[in-house]
C-alpha cells in the first residue's frame, strides 16, 4: 500500500497538471481557471452539506444505538471525497465528486467496503468478520503449524 501511495503523489500532478493544459487549450487559460474555482465553490458547499447530513446521520445511529457502519463509511467518503474536492484540479474532482454526491456514494461505500474486507481477511490471516466470504487461498494444514486438541462442549456431560 505504501507504494501506492507513492505513485500517485507523483502521477496524480503530473496528470492534473496535462489535464489543465489540456483543457486550457480547448476553452482558453482565464475560464479554465475560472472553470476550476467554480468547481471548488461547489466541491465546498457540497461538502458542507453533505457533511452535516453524514454527521447528523452518525449522531442519529450512536443515539439508537445502531451500530454505525453505513454511517461512518459515509462520513470516511465525505472525508476523503472533501479533500479531492478542495485539491486544485479536474481529475480529483471527478473522483471527489463521486465520493460526495448523494446518488454515487452508495457505489463507493460498497468499493470500500468490498476492499475493507479483503484486506481485513488478509491481515488477520483468514478470520473473517466482515460477512464477505473468504478468499480462495486457505493455510496449508500440514505447515507444521497444527495443534493437536480435543473439543470440550461443557452443555454435554
């Protein structure tokens, strides 16, 4: 993961950076510019909204007492997609966009919540908590890792 992270801080600029003169090319370099703070304008207000709702909606759940998966994964989005959305540049807002708006977080939320648990799976090596089946790889049993032992059930006598 770390690796990733990597190459997009140095492919991510360099893209936005095309992107931008690309566009700038097509509409003229005044309204790109003036194109990308309308998109900041918006990315903000949306944010704020949408951050309110994801806020209130998690304050709601905790109160119930409802566990709040859904809502924190939609706060996560709003998190992650705000921050694509105040980065200058198109490429980001496209993706920022995709994690904000009401109508394509649902999409989102099931990506991460499909990468959360196969990296769940992999790091706690099988155990799966997350409702999603497991990956097809298993342990090999005869590794020497085996403990022979016998199952007690204290209902039975």
């Amino acid at each position: 993961m770390p690796w990733f992270v990597a190459l997009a801080l140095l492919v991510v600029p360099i893209l936005e950076i095309y992107v931008i003169i690309q566009i700038g090319q097509v509409i003229g370099g005044w309204p790109t510019v003036g194109l990308l703070l309308v998109e900041s304008a918006l990315g903000a207000w949306i944010i704020k909204r949408e951050g309110r709702r994801a806020w209130n909606a998690l304050q709601s759940a905790l109160q119930t007492g409802k566990m709040p998966g859904r809502e924190l994964s939609d706060a996560a989005l709003v998190l992650v997609g705000g921050t694509l959305l105040l980065t200058p540049g198109f490429v980001t807002d496209i993706f920022g966009f995709f994690f904000v708006l009401p109508f394509t977080r649902p999409v989102a939320r099931r990506g991460l919540s499909a990468f959360l648990s196969r990296r769940l799976t992999t790091q706690l090596g099988g155990v799966n908590l997350t409702g999603f089946p497991p990956p097809t790889t298993r342990p090999d049993p005869t590794s020497g890792d085996v403990i022979q032992g016998e199952v007690i059930d204290p209902d039975q006598k």
